[in-house]
C-alpha cells in the first residue's frame, strides 16, 4: 500500500518502484525537463508526483525501451508532444475557423516530425531483423549440409 504524504501526490521511491525504474532515472528525466514534480515543493521537501506524473513517466519509458530512442529524441518527442497538447487546448477552447486554421497548420509539422522518428525506428528494426534472418538461414543451411553428410 502506498504512503500519500497529500491526496494523490507519491514520493519518488514509490513511483520508481510503480514504474520499474530507479530514483536516478526519475531525477536525470526531471533534470531535462522530460518529467515535472510538484512545483512548490520547498527546498529539502521530498519530490511529489501526481498520478498524471507517473502516467507521463510510464509514456516516457514505453517510448524509449519499444522504439529504443536516445535521450535527445526522446526530449525532441516530448517537446513536441507537449506542443501538441497546448494545441489540443486551444482547439477545445472552440476557436473559430481561422483559428482551427493556425492550430491544424502548426500541428502538422510536428506529427510529421514524430512520424519521422518512428519511422526511423521502424527501420533500423527491419534492418536489423533482415541481418538476422540471413543468420538464421546461414545456420539452417550449415545444419543441413551437415546432417546429410553424416553417415
């Protein structure tokens, strides 16, 4: 069971431990400003997290452990998700036309920019899956020749 020091706010080991990664990882994230904690916290107070805290922590390591980003891509990401979040904002705050407009133009560039990395990603993958199959295929090959040259 978890000890709230305030509704819904965790202290750093507890989210560590929730999320499968160490203190450090959550501290370097929040050095490069991938990751909040509570604002206010005084000097020497222990680190908050919200519960939203934790879910963009938990986003932020899906990211880089399935598409195995860097550090910087994963900030690049990040920014531009958050980006892309100030602009749902606005569009909620039901603007008119040519206000839609701006938002819609503005968030294209970014999605293509996240688009990119997984693509990047995605085939760095493949080509590292094609090196493999010749591998396997190499060993199948080699068994066979070898199974038939046995007496």
């Amino acid at each position: 069971m978890s000890v709230q020091t305030q509704e819904n706010a965790y202290r750093i080991g507890e989210v560590a431990q929730r999320v499968g990664v160490t203190t450090r990882t959550i501290r370097y994230y929040e050095e490069l400003g991938l990751l909040g904690c509570d604002a206010g916290r005084p000097k020497g107070a222990h680190r908050l997290y919200s519960e939203t805290n934790i879910t963009r922590l938990q986003d932020l390591i899906r990211l880089r452990d399935l598409l195995g980003l860097s550090l910087d891509e994963l900030v690049e990401l990040a920014e531009a998700e958050e980006s892309c979040s100030i602009l749902k904002n606005q569009w909620e705050s039901d603007p008119d036309d040519a206000e839609r407009l701006r938002i819609l133009r503005a968030a294209r560039p970014i999605i293509e920019r996240q688009l990119e990395l997984v693509r990047q990603r995605q085939e760095t993958l493949a080509e590292f899956a094609s090196e493999l199959e010749e591998k396997l295929a190499t060993v199948h090959e080699r068994t066979a020749e070898l199974s038939v040259s046995e007496p």
